[in-house]
C-alpha cells in the first residue's frame, strides 16, 4: 500500500480543517469531515477568502468547485483535483 498519498491526503485535510476552524472559531477537532461547512457558519465570503489563499498557495481551485461539496473532505478533494489538473501536461496553472 502507498501510504506518501494516503499522508498527503491526510495532511492536506488537516491544513483545510485548521483553515477552516480559525474562521469558524473553533477548534479544528470539532470539525468533521463530512459536516456542511456552510450549516456551521461559514459563508460565502469566508469561502472566496480561501479559495483566493489556496490559489495563491498553488491550487488552481475555484470557488464552485468548494461549493459543490462544501465540507472538509470536499474542499480537500477539490484542491487535490485543482492540483492534480494544474500538474498535468497542458494543465490549468
């Protein structure tokens, strides 16, 4: 088993999770993967601001495609697959 993808995973959704808490106010810890981000508070401002930041970080993701399934395994799916395009011959930069 490759465990280098399964740790980047994880480690990307650890950086979407304490991104997402510091707005929310809260802690990382209580954030569930699955939970609607928006039925916790966060809006659509909040979400522009981190789509803005995770461009500037190297992920091509905009901000449909977190709307479209906006908790914390969504928004790491979405920024693993804007990078993954971003990567690839003749992708989006």
């Amino acid at each position: 088993m490759d465990t280098s993808t399964s740790t980047g995973d994880q480690e990307l959704r650890a950086q979407v999770r304490d991104a997402v808490a510091h707005l929310l106010g809260t802690a990382p810890g209580e954030i569930p993967d699955d939970a609607n981000l928006i039925l916790l508070g966060l809006g659509s401002l909040e979400v522009m601001r981190l789509s803005s930041r995770w461009r500037r970080g190297g992920f091509p993701v905009d901000f449909d495609s977190l709307l479209s399934d906006p908790t914390v395994a969504g928004f790491s799916r979405a920024l693993a697959e804007a990078k993954a395009r971003s990567a690839a011959p003749g992708g989006a930069a």
